[in-house]
C-alpha cells in the first residue's frame, strides 16, 4: 500500500470528503487540503481522549491489580451466560471455565530475563527489552490477543492483535482501520513508512493525547496490531533499561580496521641479547 495514498484516505476522511465521487477526485481533494494540513512531525495529538478497555486499566497499575481488572472484566463477560442456566452441572462448569480463564492469563506470565524466549519470533520482539525487570502477560478471547508489559512491576503498554474481515468494527484492511481511528479520534493519523535499515518492517500509523501514545501497526491483510503506550514511561524508557543488548553482528575491531586499509602497526624488535662480561 502507498504511502500517499493512505495519507489521502486519511486527509478525505477528517475534512468530510465522501464517496459520493469516485475514488480519483477523493483523493485529488484530499491533496488540496494537505496543503493546510501537512503531516505532522510528531504523533497526530488527538481532538477525543484516548480510552483503555476495561476502563479500570490505568498506567502504572501493578501485575496484581491488572489480574484484578481482568477478573473483574470477565466476571461481567460472564453474567449473561450465568443468567441462562440455573444452580447445577451447568453452573458448575461455568465456574470452571471462569476460574480456569483468570488463571490462564495469570499462567502466562513471560519473564524477559537471561534466556530467549519465543516471542523473539515474532513481531513482538521489539517491544521489550531483557534483563530489565521486564515481563508480559497475554490472554486470546474474542478474536483477539491482547498482550500486556510491565516494566519494573508497572503496566506501561498494551498490543491487541486484531484480525480484520469485512464487516469488521475496524474494517477489512489497514488503511479501513486507519480510516475508521482517524475518525475516532478526530485527527488524521502520523504515517510512519516502513523502514528496514531502522529495523522497522511495516507501515505505522499514531496518535497520541497527553497520557497514552496510539500505534496502528500493519500485520499483512487481514491483520493488524494496535499498541497503546504510556507517554510517562516512554519518555524515560532508556533510563529504564540501563542494560542494552549486545550488537550480534558487530565487527571484530582487527577486521573494521582492515576493511578500512588501515595498516597494521609493526611489530617490536626483540629486545637485545644481554653480553656477558669478559
């Protein structure tokens, strides 16, 4: 997907350009109006407040009191299955299942101390750092992962893993979803192209309000992911993480300085031999 092309998507939807001509003149429009509204340097600051879901998640919060919120948050998921059955067998596995889905999430726990873990696979590996008190936990309902890091104990970012299909509240495709959170929040998103020499391999689009930074994050059709991190702890992450990781591909200082022709220093004569007195 173009660049350009999503950034007219984006433009069209927030000044209220509509279908009602084709695609060309949309975008064409678009264009026009990002001469007023060039793309923002920094995250696109958002007109509506960025909400977590459950709303009793807050930053900072420790792995305890998250195990709390989601207890709390699938307890209510519950109820209306509660209500369809009566005291008995049914009732009794419904209680099974909800305590067996509180303690998965609290099973899931992924330290990122000493040893790889197998998240590194994946496109997850960037977001977290090792030997830094670091760890994450994640639960799959809905049709969607959600996963949640804490640094030194405290809850400072969250990523839903979201499969797209038509119909979808987010739509079927990135730049549906770009669409539709351009709209919610009242502002056309900051276009992050892919850039493989930083290490960044898919198109990012974010927003952010005073407490919490918003990252689109393109998947591959029909996935994405959307990461919401805490403005606080993102300001401070590198102090937070005093141990970085080694450079696996760096080079051996003998062959940088070969490559670079520098010649190898000579050698020392050996030192004299000593002359015994006559």
């Amino acid at each position: 997907m173009k660049v350009n092309k999503l950034w007219a998507a984006l433009l069209a939807t927030t000044f209220g350009l509509t279908a009602t001509v084709t695609p060309m003149v949309v975008e064409a429009q678009a264009k026009k109006k990002a001469a007023a509204a060039p793309a923002p340097m920094g995250p696109a600051v958002v007109k509506k407040p960025i909400a977590l879901e459950p709303a009793s998640l807050k930053w900072g919060m420790t792995t305890k009191q998250v195990g709390e919120a989601i207890d709390a948050q699938l307890d209510e998921t519950y109820k209306p299955l509660y209500q369809k059955v009566s005291p008995g067998v049914k009732m009794r596995e419904l209680d099974a299942a909800l305590a067996e889905e509180k303690n998965a999430f609290r099973r899931s726990k992924i330290e990122f101390g000493k040893l790889p873990v197998a998240t590194d696979s994946t496109p997850l590996r960037g977001e977290y750092s090792y030997l830094n008190k670091e760890w994450m936990l994640s639960m799959n309902r809905d049709g969607k992962t959600r996963y949640f890091f804490f640094i030194q104990d405290k809850l400072w970012k969250i990523i839903d893993e979201i499969k797209l299909s038509k119909g979808a509240s987010l739509g079927a495709n990135f730049q549906e979803a770009a669409v539709k959170l351009s709209t919610a929040y009242g502002a056309p998103g900051r276009i992050i192209p892919p850039n493989p020499d930083l290490g960044m391999y898919a198109t990012v689009v974010d927003w952010k309000d005073a407490t919490t930074h918003v990252r689109l994050i393109e998947r591959g059709d029909p996935a994405i992911a959307i990461a919401y991190e805490d403005n606080a702890t993102l300001q401070n992450i590198d102090s937070l993480r005093p141990n970085k990781p080694k450079q696996e591909d760096a080079i051996d200082p003998a062959v940088a300085a070969a490559i670079r022709g520098e010649e190898k220093a000579p050698e020392p004569p050996p030192p004299p031999a000593d002359k015994k007195k006559k």
